[in-house]
C-alpha cells in the first residue's frame, strides 16, 4: 500500500529542493538535542506553523521509528485507525512503515483497527513527516488516525500503544500532531492555549480533557495528545517543555482571528538523574557504590557537578563541587550524589523508607568566568560565586523564589560566612540541567 503526498503544494512545496530549503529557514542547528518520549507538533501549512515545528523537531535525538497519531479532519475512515504495512510517500522520499511495531500495536488494542481510508486524505500526519526527513532520511512510521471519542478511551490507547512498545522493547519518538486554539482573537487564544499547555507540561491527560470541556478550546488534536500523554506516563515521562509557541497572527499580522501553535517536549529521566537516583539508592539500601558502566557523550568531560534531590517538591539535599574533581562528569555525581543523600549538613541522611518519594537534578556547571559588575548577571540564566579571600559562596541559577542579582548575592555571602560590607569579588557561571 502506497499512502501518497495529497498536501504537497499547498500545506508545503512540492519541490524537493524549495522545500528543502523552506525546513532549513525553520529548523535550529544549533538547539542541544535531548532523548524524548514523545511531543506535541502542530500541522497546519508551513508558513503558519512552520516555525514551531521546525524548533521543536529540532531539539530531539532521532530514534529510528516515529508513532505519529493525528485528529481526524475528513470524517472518512474507522474511528481509530492505524495502518501496519506500506509506505508513505512526500517529496524528500519514502517513509517506510514499521510492520511489526504496527501490528504489535494493533494486537495489542481493543480500539484500533486497519483501515488505509481514514489515513488517504488526512494531512495531520503528512506534513510531520518532511521535517523528519530532513534530519533523517531513513526514520520508519507507524501512523494512527483517531477521532472525535470520549477521553477515556484516548487514555485507554495510549497504554496500549506504550504495552506494544515495552513487550518489543523498541526505541521509539511517540508525535501527537495538533493545533491549538482555532479562528478566535490572539488575546482569547492565548489565554485558551496557555490553559491547555499547563495541562499537558503536568502531564496531566485528565485536566487537559477537563479544560477542553469546560473552556471549549478547539484543540483538533486533543485526543492524540491524551493518548500521547496516557502513553509517554507508562513509558517513564517525568517531565515536559514548552519549546515554542505562535499563532498565525505572528506570520499574517491579523490578530482578529487566529490559530494557536505549540510544540512541547515530553522527557523521561536523563541518563545522569537515572545515574544519580541509582547512586542514592544503591547507597542507602545497602551501602554500596555505583560501578560505572558505558559514559553518555555528557558524562564525559571534567565539568563542576551539583546534584539536588527534593521530596515531594522540596529540597532534601544539595552537595556539589566548585571545579571537577574526578575524572569525569559521571564520576562526580556519584561522588555528589551520595553526599547529597548523606552528607548534606542540613538534612539528617536519606532514609530507606524514603527513596521511593525523591526526585533527582543534576548541574553541570561551565567554567566560571569573572566578571566586574553584578549588572553582567542574571538569576535566571547565570549561577554566581561571591569569594572574599579563602571563603567562596556558590549558587546555582534558575532557583524557585531567587529573583534578584542582590538576593542571589546576599544568600552566597550567608552560605560563605563573607560579611555584608566586606569587599568580594564575583564569578559567574551557566549550567546545563538534566532531570
């Protein structure tokens, strides 16, 4: 079965070469790339959500296959439909289905069901896959149509799909293709959007199918992100990111009656959290330490290392090292890690009984660099060091209720004993956190 391009010309070029071309205006080259779970992209034409697309497509590590459930527009079709064989053709080539994660899927569901004509004229899956091309010619598809249903039944196949993907063990990137808010005013779409975006970065598929009842937010694709999110849950998400969003009133300038775009990514814990938590409990359960196993291209520079762990959403323990002090980044949060755990003079140690309730953080700090006014720092984005001869206060950027240069200051001099009016000099710093 040949699934051939029906938008190409309008949605997108359909030249190889001007589309080519057209992706490369949207994509970041420069965006750090992440393992995710799965994410939310919009499907309009190009030049409309384009743009978000590109930048959320952009941050994500390339698995080799790509579930990509889309709304139903053309009524045509079974209501939950998935194909398991053939390919799908676009300008930049074929994408090939993956049969056997396909027909997993399809063993594994009560809801879904063969069907090729609810796919023939569908564009919400189509115009994801030219951006997936362009980073990687050789991706594999397992393509699923649902339509306008109760919520309980979304949620119901975003387990099954998550079952199928666990019992072959298969590495996958799981696309919900959706716009958001549909033809209303920029400040009422807006303020739809934000609603349903809080929802799915909580993951939280009940509250996103509360506030699209209760707010009648024209999401079309609200029951693919459900079943995304009841999908990526069981899959081991823990957190999302809003990486981009839009309205076409930002391309047509028309604001009178636009529609929404956003692209959001669905994580599950980074190798180095899933290193420290190991870290922690092998440690606290029976005292051992952690052998190193194969290094993550992050874990193996020399880098400073923080590891925070927090329960039930406050802290319960922060140690780090002001420069490396190991031979990589993995060998210092282990070491980090379980000082944070143990050795943390605020906290009595982690107790057993307490493991299954931490959550983890990991910062690798760049080189600190000096600065000469507090007016070069930012609480956001830059971590600070206060040092006053031998004594040197550290704190890490982007901290909860930490708003202000004077505060972020104020609280290294506390933490290095360096009085109020003694003459320091400052360093600041970045970080890259992995959850």
């Amino acid at each position: 079965m040949i699934r051939s391009p029906v938008v190409s010309g309008q949605f997108y070029p359909e030249s190889p070469s001007q589309l080519k071309s057209m992706i490369e205006g949207f994509v970041d080259k420069e965006a750090v790339k992440e393992e995710v779970i799965g994410l939310v992209s919009p499907h309009a034409g190009y030049i409309y959500s384009g743009p978000v697309a590109g930048a959320v497509i952009s941050r994500i590590k390339f698995n080799d296959t790509f579930i990509i459930m889309g709304p139903n527009h053309t009524g045509r079709g079974k209501p939950f439909s998935i194909m398991t064989e053939g390919v799908w053709k676009t300008p930049l080539g074929e994408v090939e289905i993956d049969s056997e994660l396909g027909k997993q899927i399809l063993a594994t569901s009560k809801h879904l069901e063969e069907d090729y004509t609810a796919h023939q004229y569908e564009h919400s899956i189509e115009v994801q896959l030219p951006f997936l091309q362009y980073f990687k010619k050789d991706i594999r598809l397992v393509p699923i149509i649902l339509s306008y249903y109760p919520g309980a039944t979304y949620k119901e196949i975003g387990k099954e799909i998550a079952k199928a993907v666990k019992e072959l063990n298969k590495k996958v990137v799981i696309i919900a293709s959706s716009d958001m808010t549909h033809y209303e005013p920029q400040e009422s779409a807006q303020k739809k959007d934000t609603q349903a975006i809080e929802a799915i970065l909580d993951l939280n598929e009940d509250e996103l199918l509360k506030r699209v009842d209760e707010l009648n937010i024209s999401m079309c694709g609200y029951g693919p992100t459900v079943s995304l999110l009841s999908a990526a849950k069981e899959l081991g998400a823990t957190g999302a990111e809003l990486v981009r969003y839009q309205t076409s009133g930002d391309t047509t300038g028309d604001y009178s009656a636009v529609v929404g775009y956003a692209g959001i990514i669905i994580t599950g814990m980074s190798p180095l959290a899933k290193l420290a938590k190991e870290t922690v409990e092998a440690y606290v359960r029976g005292g051992k330490t952690l052998d190193i196993g194969e290094l993550t291209p992050e874990m193996r520079g020399k880098a400073g290392v923080f590891v925070s762990i927090h329960k039930f959403g406050g802290l319960r323990g922060c140690i780090g090292t002001f420069e490396p002090a190991t031979e990589n980044v993995a060998e210092e949060i282990i070491a980090n890690a379980i000082s944070s755990a143990t050795r943390d003079p605020r906290f009595p140690a982690v107790a057993p009984n307490e493991l299954k309730d931490l959550s983890y953080s990991v910062d690798v700090r760049t080189t600190p660099e000096p600065i000469e006014s507090q007016d070069q720092l930012d609480p956001k984005r830059y971590g600070v060091i206060v040092e006053a001869g031998w004594r040197r206060g550290l704190l890490l950027p982007d901290l909860e209720g930490v708003n202000t240069v004077d505060y972020q200051i104020d609280i290294c001099r506390q933490k290095a004993g360096i009085m109020p009016n003694e003459p320091i000099k400052l360093y600041r710093f970045e970080v890259r956190r992995y959850k």
